[in-house]
C-alpha cells in the first residue's frame, strides 16, 4: 500500500497558539486515494530541522506532503529546503502562478509588490503545481529509487488553510497518476445517544464478524456522536466494495435502529435540513443555555435558509417573558430550567415566527449557576409542532463550552426523531 | 533549555477524522513553564510504531508526552509500551485510581466492571499520577543517562481531552519539580482590524529593534484577530521580565492604538463583557447571515448573563419585520444586505430587549446567494445604543463557515469600538 507522512511546519504550533487543522484535511483526502498516512510530524521554522524532519519522512514513506515555512515572515524557510534537496542551482519564476499572484491582488485592489513577485519564484529542479487560490504555488520533487531506497515524492503546500485546501485537490490528482490508485471505499455510519463505550460492547459480536478486507474506525465528536467509518481494503472478491458494505450496514441497522442518523457521513444539522426540505417544512429556535449554538449550527449548511426561519436567543428572563411569551407564572413556579419552561419557548417561538417545527433548550451549562435540583450539565429540551410539544432531559459532566456543544448536538438529535416520528 | 516531544496516538488522526487538538493545549501549558516543544509526532495505534515512535523522541528530547492509546476499544497499546520501556515483569493495581474510577462511575449511576477497573492497573515499574477527572491515570517513566545518553522523563497521558486536561496540571508540576524550572514570561497582546502580512509591515521597525531576548510570534486567527507573543528567554539583567515587556508594549501601543483590544491575551468577547460589565450596560444582538454566532460567542463567557440579554436570528425577512419591526419598505428599497437594513435590525433588537446597546448583521455568507452589489463576502454591520446608529461595511473571500466567522468577529470588533467611544 502506498504511504505518506505529513510533515506540518510552524513555531505557533509548537507553542500551542495554533491547532493543526491542515493534517487532518489532508490525511482525509489523501487517505481518500487510497494513500496510508503512517505519520504526521510538526516541527518549528528552523530550516535544519524542516531538513531532517522531511529526510527521515521520505526514508519511510512514498509521499511526504509539507505545508507551512512559506511566506515572507517565515523567511520561506521550506523553499530553500526544497531548493537543496531537488539539487537545484538557482531560481526561476513560474508565469502561470505570477499570472495568478497578479489577478488575486487586483481582485483585492491590492499592488503586486516584490514580496508578492518572489511568491512564483521557485527552485529550478522543482515541478510547479499552480495554485489557483493562494498567492504560493505547490512545489514537488521527485526522488528515483537511489536517494532514499525507494521512488518517492515530496510536496511542498502552503500553510494557509484556504491556500493549502484550494491546492490540495491537484496534489490529489497528481499522486493518484503517479502511483496509480484507485479510490478506496470508506462508508461512515453517523450514530447519536449511545457512549462510544457502550456503542462498542453492543456491536461488539458484529464487529468481531466483520470480514478481514473491511476495517472499522469509531469516531466520537461531541457535536456529531460516534461516527463508525467502514473501509475496504484489498477487495478481490466478485462483489463490489459497495455491496460488501450494505452487507453489514444491514446488521447494523437492525442492531441500532435510528440511533443512526446517516449512512453517509451527513451531519445532524444537514440531516435535519433534507428531512425538512422534503416536507416542504420550516425550523425555528429558542435558546437559553445554548446562547444561539444551535442556530449558527443549522445555518452552517448552505441553502439554510429554504427552512431555517430564525432564533430567539432568550438568555434574560424578560426576553423569555417578552418576546417568546412564556408566562411569568411558569418561571416563577417551576424556574427556567424545567419541562415547563422549555415547552412554554418551542410554542412561544413557532407561534413568533410561524415555523412548522420549533426546538428549545434551558439548562446550566456552568461553571457556576447549578442547583441541587438543577446542577451544572443539566438541559431540558423541548420541540413543538402543530402535532404537539414534547420535553425531554439530559445530563453531562463537561466544562462550560463542551457542555453547550452536547446540550446543542441533543436538541438536534431529539428534533430530528421528532420530525421523522410526523 | 528543557526539552519536549508530544506523541499523539491514533489512527483516528492519521485517517483525518478528528483534529488532533490535545498536542496545542500540552505545547501551550508545557511551554509556559520554560520547556521548548522540539516535535509533535501522530502515529497510529500500533505497538511497534508508539515504541519506534517514543524511542525516538527520547533519544532527542528531556521529556516525551504520550497521549491516547490507552482505553478498551484500543487494546491498551500505550500501556503495553511502557510495561517493555520500564523493564517491568507485572502489573499492579493503583489503589487511589481504583477509588477515583469507583466514585466517577458511581456517580454516573454506573457499575464498576473489569474493564473499568483494569484502568487502574499499572507496569509495575511506572510512576502513578492519579488522575482526579478521568478513569486512566497517568503513567511516567524515569530514564538516568545511560539509556538514551541524557536523563529523560517518560509520561503517559488519556487521550480524551476532558481527561487529558484534567491530568495535564499535575504532569507541568511534576516536570518543574524535576527539571527545577521557573516560568517562562509571556504576554500576547491581542489586535483587530489589520490584515497579518500588514500588520508585519507596520511593525517591522518596531519589531527588528526588539532586544535579542524578547521573541515575537504572529498568531493570526479568523475569530480572534492577530495575536501578538511576546515571550522573555534568560532574562539576566537587573530589569524584571515584565518591565522589559513594558516597555516594549509603550512603542507598540503607539504605532497600533485601539487595533490593540487587549494586552492579555483575553478574546473579543470576553473584552466587551468586561467593558459591559464596568459600565453596568447590556447588549442583544440581532443576526442574518451570522445566524447565532455572535451570541454563541459572546454566551462562551462564564458570567455572560450579567450583561446579554438574547438576540433575534431573522435568518427569514418575515422575523426581520414582524420580530424586530425592520419596516417593509426599508426591505423593499435596499434589500436586506443594506446599511439601512441593519440600521433597523440594530434598533429593533434594542427597542425588543431594552438592552444599552445592539450589534446587528446582514450579509452573503455564501457558497450562492451573491449579486454584482452584494457579493459573496460582503457583511453589513449595524452597532446602535442611546447615543445613535452606526453601520459599516466589510468584504472577504472565504467560504461559508470563514466568512461567517468574520462576520461574527468583525461585528464584536465594530461593537467593542463603538462601546469604548461611549
């Protein structure tokens, strides 16, 4: 099987300022092709160390991809890297990137200053990848059996995020020629309500059943569940990948019945936006503890507003009394983290905005501010329809911002059994 | 100087699912306490690998942090490593993890089973810090000089974050006690409202002069602004570290001015909640295209509730009117993406929730829904208290979750600004 090592390169995250979100988009795409990512290194803006670092890559992997080090200030420490290692002995500049590096700073009413200029200029022995979207092309060098005790191939990407992901589908295309691959097939299962722990021991006899060529990974995130991703490797059987797989998605199903909520990687907020586009149905909410989470998540879907009509966001009581009308006699008698208060906000907010569907959360997401009866991790969800309102608890034990993810990912979940149970 | 290496084990984030987000919260608290970060490595969950893996990173660096590989569903690889690396020939049970696994699961309302209670037996050989948070304890391993050529020190960390973060203030005590570290200084001085490469520009002098011990880092982030690190090494004059900082803020806050929103490190929103709070005001916001971000972000604050008040999401025209009562000709004759639209929206969300002050916005987040004069990118934002309604413009070119994301902090920018001027 093909390998690659990702070698990501910035002083800011190994002091911690910055997360590496680049190798996760990358190990996505290029395990995508088929590629297995064996490791992934971060090292700081020392040229010896980018050196060292990508030397000991490419004498384990095929492909060793490398973001960051570019830029003028990180004195394009990856470019002189690469400028030895291709074995280069000067510079030219790339026109088709200066074309680029040209239309991008106009389109911004920017000039195209020297700095701008030495983004195209590139190690002579090094192949250019033009970048459409980034100022900085992808450089690559090719490497004959002798280097390293095997063919291999280092490319160097942009560190910017937008950058980096713009150019990352060619860097695809061109591995995939190379080493001519087809795609693997992964399958992921989206699941809410079960504990990763307990997911595991109640598919436990089907996961020891699985044939060896399909491969199983669980996912947990805090706003999606526990994500189950099947892989075919190696299928030299007479079925497809794809009926090997709705093979076991049949078991599955009837082991986890609609705690899957997706069969294809979709997430809670864009589940929720088909089932209502089908209807022809709209959604607003009315949240407290979830401070407006859970409508910046529905409206993180593009078209979201063919069915997301908006929120009331209710944090004081007054804006729970007056705007979504809950009645001063149900905070005073029951508080405003009870079944009661959270019904009275999914009516008060579809009544509001004249939605079909309403979901409403209250609870303590803490530090402070917990009750004996109300302790920090407690929300009571509500969700209302022409059908009804129905309420509903749930408890964690998080700090502050994990607590409002699961109190947002829960109501998602209870809306949307509630808008396929009609 | 100390030295560290980071390991993270998972083949969750070699395969791209989940961002590795432990490694940035171990750099960042290790850090602070004077130990330099040399590397960040990722492997998956193989036995081998961890053991090459951590070998290493021991071989090159004073201290290696592991984290994750631990727990049932990973066949407790880690564990495995350090039984051979410790040169243990048992295990043995951790009464105090015992006791802590016992009153976590309990108060769950769970039984404690063997695999619960396996967490807490260790390689006989392995040092034990209790983890207070989590059921699997840290594990550490000491090396004398011999083994890897310089004293080394081994930990084991959980790989879920909550847990990790929970056993992480015990590990930097640990290691300052042996390595006998005094703090590092930092101070990261937080800007708004110009662009890194500009910003490098108009600092370069500034920069440049800076004394040999004082190390800059530029930390740009979409939500937060360009965040400025300042960072005093062997500091061996008769100055202290934070006069030397000092001084060297007086020169910045002299070429920045009110880009500078705080000196500490502290995010937008937890600025304005400071400023709210000492002046006994309060905000609502009313949101289109940033569809609850705002309010998601500035309800992230512990304590929000003293100063916001809720916030009306008028993703759909008929909230913006019948909600916040912006008037249907205002709609008609500039269309929602308007100055004078979000002038309306500001005031209306005022009127509704009686709050001091309003921000509001209407925008093309994109990927569709942009015309020749509103573009995808392009934000209105709309600030309004007692004193009167200001809007205001902005434009940039990312996708839908960036732009949002600008949108929400260009608008807390433009609300900090117009609270600051009274």
């Amino acid at each position: 099987m093909t390998t690659a090592s990702i070698c990501t390169i910035g002083d800011e995250i190994l002091i911690g300022q910055i997360v590496d979100t680049n190798s996760a988009v990358i190990a996505r795409e290029i395990g995508r092709a088929g590629v297995r990512i064996r490791e992934i290194v971060t090292v700081g803006d020392d040229r010896q160390e980018i050196r060292d670092a990508i030397i000991k890559e490419l004498e384990k992997s095929d492909i060793v991809i490398v973001t960051g080090g570019l830029g003028p200030t990180k004195d394009d420490v990856t470019k002189t890297v690469l400028y030895e290692l291709s074995g280069s002995s000067g510079y030219v500049m790339n026109a088709e990137q200066l074309e680029i590096i040209h239309r991008i700073l106009s389109s911004r009413g920017l000039d195209v200053m020297e700095i701008n200029r030495l983004q195209a200029s590139v190690p002579e022995k090094c192949r250019v990848i033009p970048n459409r979207l980034g100022t900085a092309p992808v450089m690559a060098v090719g490497f004959d059996g002798e280097k390293f005790g095997h063919k291999a191939v280092l490319y160097s990407l942009p560190g910017v995020p937008f950058e980096m992901e713009g150019a990352l589908p060619d860097v695809v295309a061109d591995i995939r020629s190379i080493f001519g691959l087809s795609a693997i097939t992964h399958r992921t299962v989206m699941t809410y309500g079960i504990a990763e722990s307990a997911l595991s021991e109640k598919i436990s006899a089907w996961e020891d059943a699985l044939p060896g060529n399909i491969r199983l990974a669980y996912l947990p995130d805090p706003l999606k569940g526990v994500a189950l991703r099947l892989s075919v490797y190696e299928n030299e059987g007479c079925r497809s990948d794809g009926e090997l797989i709705e093979e076991q998605l049949q078991s599955l199903r009837g082991i986890l019945g609609d705690n899957i909520y997706s069969e294809n990687g979709e997430t809670l907020p864009e589940v929720i936006g088909k089932l209502l586009k089908s209807e022809g149905k709209t959604v607003s909410t009315a949240e407290s503890c979830t401070g407006g989470l859970i409508a910046s998540l529905l409206t993180s879907v593009p078209g979201a507003s063919d069915y997301f009509l908006g929120s009331v966001v209710s944090y004081a009581v007054s804006v729970k009394e007056n705007v979504l009308g809950v009645p001063a006699g149900i905070v005073e008698k029951y508080g405003v983290v009870s079944s009661e208060c959270v019904a009275a906000m999914a009516q008060g907010v579809r009544n509001l905005t004249g939605s079909d569907y309403s979901v409403a959360t209250s609870g303590v997401a803490g530090p402070g501010g917990g009750t004996e009866n109300t302790p920090v991790g407690l929300v009571w969800v509500g969700v209302s329809s022409v059908s009804g309102t129905e309420t509903m608890k749930f408890s964690f034990r998080n700090d502050r911002l994990r607590n409002i993810e699961r109190f947002s990912a829960s109501a998602l979940d209870a809306l949307r059994r509630f808008i396929i149970k009609g």
